[in-house]
C-alpha cells in the first residue's frame, strides 16, 4: 500500500525521541494524527474485501504509523506484538477488542470515534468491527517492524514478554515487507 499523507506533514510528529516511544507518546501521536489530519485520512482511506486495508504513513528507526480500514465484521487474529508498545486512535466508526496482558484477566473494551488507548509491551489483542458502519484508525509501534504472533486464543499468550530483537537502522526497516 502506498503513504496516504505527505511525509513533510509527519515529519515533526516523527521526530527522534529516544530509542523507544512510550505508551502514553504513541496514543498521543495516534491522536494528534487523527485530529490534525482526519479529513486527510478519510478521503484516502479505502475499504477492502475480504482482507482488510492499510497504509504506512510513517517509518523511523523509532516508530512506525499505520492507517488502517475495518468493514463490518472483518477483525484480526488474536495477536500480539512481539515485545513493542503500540496505540491506536479510532477516525472513523467504533471497534470491539478483547485483550489481555500474561498472567491477566480476558476483558474486553468498545473503542468510539476519537478513542485512543496506548499500551505496553506484553499486550495481546483481537480487534473487530462488530457495529454496522465502516471504521478506520490509527496505529503506532515502537519499536518499529516487530513481528506479531498470532494465538488461537487470548488463553495461549505466553506467561513472559519476548525480548525485543535488536535495533536497525531505517535501511534495514525499509526492506521489511509492508504489513502492519
């Protein structure tokens, strides 16, 4: 998929921080992109079938920053994130998610329009659009390029985080396949 928004409109949102974003930095990001450029967002997004649609907006050796699109009923695995802290902000309808951390409880959260949540490292999710309209948010990793893992449930989570693998360098990044 291609970049939906200028890379000069991110640019001062990307800048360097630090080796890794917070929880709290990203859900603010996610949020300050969705806010500031939610018509942007909107007039690129597209809705896809079966799978879903999604487009990197931005890629550093620090954070990485997914737009994606939910039709009704399409969701994801069970998944984590493989060590990285991640955030999303909801730009357009409302999404299920069901998450847990090791050794936690199953619960499970409604995310409306202009919802944002960040969250650390260890967190296993599965998202859906369980609603009748379309929706559309925004992501942020850090670090960037971490593979997930998919479970068969919220139940199979491993009891401990995963090591994050060792920092790259945007070169390397740029070269992994385009999937968030």
């Amino acid at each position: 998929m291609t970049a939906v928004l200028a890379p000069s409109s991110l640019s001062a949102l990307v800048r360097p921080r630090g080796p890794l974003w917070s929880p709290t930095e990203l859900r603010d990001l996610v949020t300050t992109i969705g806010v500031q450029h939610r018509d942007e967002l909107l007039a690129q997004v597209r809705f896809a079938s079966p799978l879903r649609w999604w487009s990197r907006l931005a890629l550093t050796e620090e954070v990485e920053v997914w737009l994606l699109s939910w039709l009704p009923g399409q969701h994801t695995e069970p998944h984590d994130h493989g060590g990285a802290s991640g955030a999303f902000s909801v730009v357009l309808g409302s999404l299920s998610e069901t998450y847990r951390y090791p050794g936690g409880d199953i619960l499970q959260r409604t995310h409306s329009l202009g919802s944002s949540i960040g969250f650390g490292a260890g967190r296993a999710h599965q998202v859906w659009n369980t609603f009748p309209d379309k929706a559309a948010t925004v992501h942020a990793y850090s670090p960037p390029l971490v593979p997930t893992r998919e479970y068969a449930s919220l139940w199979d989570i491993p009891a401990s985080i995963p090591p994050l693998p060792p920092r790259r360098s945007l070169a390397e990044l740029a070269k992994e396949p385009v999937e968030p």
